[in-house]
C-alpha cells in the first residue's frame, strides 16, 4: 500500500515536470513517430520546426502546445494519420492555416495537432477551369498561382488567412453577393474519414457529405483537397476609404441603403469598419470609420457605391484597380497578438446598426478604463458591418448547410441582413480575460437590445464565432438534424464528436 502510494507521488511528481509522462501522450505520439509512413512528420516540443508552426498562429492566444504535431504531406499521409489516431483513440486538433482566433479553434494542449499546413499548394486545370487548391495555404498563394492564369476564386478578403477553415465555415469573399459563400463554390472535396477512407465528395458521389462541408466546418473528415469553380476576372477595383469618426453615421446610412438595394449591383462589395487605434494619432481620440468598397468586375467608380463616394471627410484612400492578390494584402491584420472576436446578426435596420456603434464607443472605454493603451500598446478594437443578402445564397454553385435562408424568410420578401462582428486585439497574455469579458458583454447586450426591437437573427457566422456562440445550433434544426445524419453515416464511431478537441461540434 506505502509503496503504491510512494509510486503515485512520484509519477504525479515526474506528470507536472514533463507532460511525456502522460501515457496517453507517450502512446499517440510514439504511434506516430514509429508509424514508417509518418516516422519523419512528427514535431515534438523539443525541436525549432515545433516552435516555427507555434509562433505561425494568427492569434497567440489559439497557440495551444499539442504533446506532438503530425505534419502530414499527402492524403495518403493525412490517411495514416487518421488510421493511427483513430486505433489509439488519441485526443487530438485539426489545423488547416490557423486563423481563427479562439483558444482550442485548432490546436489543443490535450493531444496531438494535426496540422496541414504544409499542404499548402494550387493547381488549375484549364480544360475544367477548376482549382486545386490544398488545405494548408494561405490564399495568397492560391491568388498568386491563379493570377497568371488570369482567373481567381472566392477566397478571403485578407490574403494571409488559411484556407481550410475559410472554406468549411462559409467564406465570406469580396466576390460573395455575384459569387454566393466560397463553400458554394466547392464542386468537389477529397476528405480523409475518420476509419482513413480517403474519398470525394461531389454532387454526383457522397453528395451528402459534399453538402454537409459546405458550412459543417471540421465534423465530417478532414479535407485534403478544394475543388473550386473559378471567376473569369483576376482584376478588381476598390480598396480601402477612411473617413474622420464623426462621418460615421453617414457611412451607416449608405451600408443599410447598399444592402436594401442590392439586387442592382451584386458585382459591388461593401464591408463597414469603425475603429479605435490609440496610434493613429491624426485622428481625434484614435478613433476613425472605414469602408472596405469594391467592384470584381474592375469597373472604377461604380454607380452602385455611389453614396458612399460623396460622404465627405475623407482623410485616407486606397482605391484603384489591382489584382486580387494584391487587393487583398490591404486586410491583412498584425499577427502574434490576443485576439477575440465575438458576432451576431440582426435585420438590416440603422436602429441596431446605431446602437452597435454607441455602444461600441462604450466598448472603447472600457478598454480605456480597464486596460489602458499606457500598459498595452497593441491594444485596439474593431467594429465591422458586412451585408447578408439573398444574392449571397443564389449566387453560389448549389446549396449550403449555412441555413440562411430560414432568417430572409422569417424577416420578411426582399429583406436583408447585417453582420455585425467586433475584433478584439492586445498585445499581454495577462489582458486577454479583460477582452473576453468587454467583448462578450458587448455582444449581449447587442443581442438583447436586437431582441427587443424584433431584429435579432441570433445566426452566428461561424468563422467569426467566439467558442461560446454555438453557431452550429444557429443553422436551424433541419440543418442540424442533417449534418448529424452524415455524421453518423461517414463518422459512425463519432471520432470528430469525441476525440476531437478544437472547433464547434453539431450539437447532439
Ligand atoms: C485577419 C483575418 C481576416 C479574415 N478575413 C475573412 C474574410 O474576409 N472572410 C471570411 O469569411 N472570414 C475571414 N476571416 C475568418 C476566417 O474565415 C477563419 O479564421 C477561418 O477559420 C480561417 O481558416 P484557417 O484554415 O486559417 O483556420 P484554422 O484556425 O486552421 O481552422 C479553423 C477551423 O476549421 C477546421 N479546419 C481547418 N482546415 C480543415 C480541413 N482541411 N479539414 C477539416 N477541418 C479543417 C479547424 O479544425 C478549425 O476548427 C478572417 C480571419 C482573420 C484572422
Ligand atoms: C525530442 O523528443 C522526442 C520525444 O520525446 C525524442 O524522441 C527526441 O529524441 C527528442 N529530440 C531531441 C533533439 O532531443
Ligand atoms: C509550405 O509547405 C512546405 C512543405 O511542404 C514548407 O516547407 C513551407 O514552409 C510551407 N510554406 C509556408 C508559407 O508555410
Ligand atoms: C492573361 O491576360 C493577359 C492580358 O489580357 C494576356 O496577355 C495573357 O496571355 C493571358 N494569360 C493567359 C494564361 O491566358
Ligand atoms: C466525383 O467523385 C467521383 C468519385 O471519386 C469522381 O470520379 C469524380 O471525378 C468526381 N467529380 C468531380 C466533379 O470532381
Ligand atoms: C469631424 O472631425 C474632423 C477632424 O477629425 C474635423 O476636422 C471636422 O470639422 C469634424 N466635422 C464635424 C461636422 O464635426
Ligand atoms: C470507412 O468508413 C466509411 C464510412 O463509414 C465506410 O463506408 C467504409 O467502408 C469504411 N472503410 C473501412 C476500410 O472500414
């Protein structure tokens, strides 16, 4: 009894000193590295190639140290990896480019990260005018390979953001009211299984679970390969305008009006921003409005942004034609910081829409007054308005599970939508729980004042969710009931219901 006490101490002792002593841990990753597939793919913590994958997190926060990372190169690989994990009933995360921000989006502390980031290639066939394009990219290398071929596909408005996550959560591109959600542009998914089948994913085979990737995110299979239609038109015109604050509310006038109107110009994309950046000291408080205005069939000064061409008090101006890829350079945020994001999505009313930005300035107090920009010199907020409109869903290439159109029928013919997401960013691990209380406050109280107007949708977009938001439920039950259907038909041991740790599951 002494001696089996002595035992547990000691190895409780040699637990917190080195998490290889977990058994589980030495099991899953020893399975891997001895795996003569995988042998020379495995990371553990002790080696430089770990750490580069670590510090290659969009947000620091979802940086999460796995006990090893599997890095596999081919489907094949990805197969294995699947087969190994699976028999060993190993917790693990799945990564594709790892921009999403939450801790645990795509990596865990509690197993193994498989991570695809160095699949990270595109190719194009123009015989089918399809691209190929591999789940560990960035969508700059997919813009930078298609460009001289002089297409482009729906991909995301900030070119360093990865492509895995983008694609399986909806996508929402500058191309999104003439081309629908970038998941809808997907005409066929290779996808690893959980038992390491590797199949595809098409409208003609397993259109089931092709439907079910298109908004089912990381709980179906892990996907290796992206079909995508392509867009004839590798040229847009647009950009960022920056606007002093107080032009705010006339910038929120035109965003309501564009998106009641936009059936009369799907090939224009507007995004409104309203921010606080303490070092943008030519702006009283820090404090500026922006508007991300485009039109994807490169025509300058389109009549379809027209009333947000004529607000004065603009201070900056980045408008002009220019390829996709360099276009979509401007979005691109600072990396390596706390972020959190949280989002909601309510009628296309200005009543909400005003009340989000008051509210927001109270947001920025609270940061003021909680954190101070003297004790954290990232710190910084970002409130954004993006459109929801029915040419989102028509346009694409065939259905989604998104479940988006429940919300245009329940909010009236010709209505619209508003997306509304607020950014979080400090630089100190030590502020991030003062972030997520400000921020999650922000968005209830968002939420409930909606609610008592009758303009709340309550849809989460799920590539902006915070781990709280549950925006699978938010699909509606018929999508929900259906995703659980291919779940249980291509994933009947419910290895990405249980085993995996990162991401939203279907609820059950
Ligand atoms: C700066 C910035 C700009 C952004 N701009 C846009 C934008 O313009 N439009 C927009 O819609 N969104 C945008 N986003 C949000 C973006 O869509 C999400 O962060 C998305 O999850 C990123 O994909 P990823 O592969 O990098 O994510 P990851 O964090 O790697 O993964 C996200 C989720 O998808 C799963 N996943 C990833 N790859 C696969 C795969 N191959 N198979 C199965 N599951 C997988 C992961 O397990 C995880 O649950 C932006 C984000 C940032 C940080
Ligand atoms: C790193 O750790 C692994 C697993 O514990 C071990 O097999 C390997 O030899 C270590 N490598 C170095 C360089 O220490
Ligand atoms: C792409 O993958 C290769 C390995 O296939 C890797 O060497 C390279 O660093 C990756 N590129 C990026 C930008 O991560
Ligand atoms: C792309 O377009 C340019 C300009 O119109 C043309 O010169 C070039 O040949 C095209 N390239 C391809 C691969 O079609
Ligand atoms: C659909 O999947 C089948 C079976 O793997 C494959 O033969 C076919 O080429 C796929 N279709 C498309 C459009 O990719
Ligand atoms: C708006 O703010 C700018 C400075 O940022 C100032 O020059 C301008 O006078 C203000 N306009 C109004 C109407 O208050
Ligand atoms: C793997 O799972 C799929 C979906 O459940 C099934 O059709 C297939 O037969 C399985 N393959 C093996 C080898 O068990």
């Amino acid at each position: 009894m002494a001696r089996i006490g002595a035992l547990a101490i000691a190895v409780a002792v040699l637990a917190t000193a080195e998490t290889a002593v977990n058994p589980v841990a030495t099991t899953c990753c020893n399975a891997l590295s001895r795996n003569p597939v995988l042998h020379d793919k495995v990371l553990y913590p002790n080696s430089s190639a770990y750490e580069d994958r670590i510090k290659d997190y969009y947000a620091a926060n979802a940086a999460l140290r796995p006990w090893c990372m599997v890095l596999p190169l081919t489907s094949e690989e990805t197969s294995e990896t699947m087969r190994v994990i699976t028999a060993n009933k190993c917790p693990f995360g799945m990564r594709g480019g790892g921009h999403m921000v939450f801790a645990g989006s795509s990596s865990t502390d509690h197993g193994v990260t498989i991570d695809l980031g160095y699949m990270n290639y595109t190719t194009y066939d123009p015989r089918t005018k399809l691209a190929y394009v591999r789940p560990g990219g960035t969508w700059s290398e997919v813009y930078g390979t298609l460009g001289p071929h002089n297409v482009t596909v729906t991909g995301a408005r900030s070119n360093l953001v990865g492509v895995g996550g983008f694609l399986l959560g909806g996508g929402n591109s500058l191309h999104a009211a003439a081309y629908g959600w970038a998941c809808q542009n997907v005409e066929n998914f290779k996808v690893v299984l959980a038992n390491g089948s590797i199949i595809n994913a098409n409208r003609s085979h397993n259109p089931d679970l092709w439907l079910g990737l298109r908004g089912g995110s990381a709980n179906l299979g892990l996907v290796t390969r992206f079909d995508m239609r392509t867009i004839p038109e590798p040229l847009t015109w647009g950009g960022g305008r920056f606007w002093a604050y107080n032009m705010s509310d006339a910038v929120v006038e035109a965003t309501v009006k564009f998106t009641d109107t936009i059936e009369e110009h799907v090939d224009c994309s507007v995004e409104a921003m309203f921010g606080w950046d303490p070092t943008n000291t030519q702006q009283p408080g820090g404090m500026y409005a922006v508007a991300s205005l485009d039109n994807v069939r490169n025509e300058a000064y389109p009549k379809g942004l027209r009333d947000f061409l004529v607000i004065g008090g603009v201070y900056d101006d980045f408008l002009e034609s220019r390829t996709v890829l360099d276009r979509t350079t401007l979005g691109n945020g600072v990396d390596g910081l706390q972020d959190v994001w949280v989002t909601g999505s309510y009628n296309n009313d200005i009543r909400i829409l005003r009340y989000g930005l008051k509210r927001f300035e109270e947001l920025v107090q609270q940061l003021k007054d909680q954190i101070g920009y003297e004790n954290d010199e990232r710190l910084g907020a970002l409130l954004q308005y993006q459109p929801l409109t029915e040419p989102m869903i028509r346009n694409g290439d065939g259905p989604s599970v998104l479940g988006l159109e429940n919300y245009f029928v329940k909010a009236g013919k010709n209505s619209a939508g508003m997306l509304s997401t607020v950014l979080l960013q400090a630089a100190k691990p030590a502020h991030l729980a003062a972030l997520e209380r400000i921020g999650h406050e922000f968005q209830r109280d968002m939420d409930e004042h909606a609610t008592e107007l009758g303009v709340n949708w309550g849809w989460k977009y799920l590539n902006y969710a915070d781990y709280s938001e549950g925006p699978i439920a938010r699909y509606g039950e018929e999508s929900v009931e259906f995703l659980r259907k291919v779940a249980k038909r291509y994933d009947p041991y419910g290895v990405f219901q249980n085993l995996r740790q990162t991401g939203f599951k279907i609820p059950m």
